[in-house]
C-alpha cells in the first residue's frame, strides 16, 4: 500500500494519473446530476406571445 501512495503523490505520473482521474469522476458525476435535474425541471416549450419574459 505505502508503494501505491508513494507512486500517486511521489512521481508526475502518479500526480498525472490523480488528475486525470479527478476529471474523469468529477464529469460522470456532472452527467449522473444533469440527468436528475433535467427529470426535475421539464421542458414547457415555448412562451405564448401573452406571457412576458423578464429578458424582454
């Protein structure tokens, strides 16, 4: 175990591999909570032309 430390914090390439990695579980979880959030929030479709936007 003390050789897997020493090789993720210890060389540039365990560094490399630590950062690569982080990427690689931070976007998988960003893909798993988009899917929840777009669940939650549907899609209505466009405004009528009654309904006022707070852009326009």
């Amino acid at each position: 175990m003390d050789q897997v430390f020493n090789f993720l914090f210890g060389t540039r390439l365990g560094v490399g591999v630590l950062f690569f990695a982080g990427i690689v579980i931070f976007g998988i979880a960003a893909f798993i909570l988009e899917k929840r959030t777009h669940k939650m929030y549907v899609d209505r479709g466009p405004k009528g032309d009654d309904e006022d936007s707070f852009w326009n």
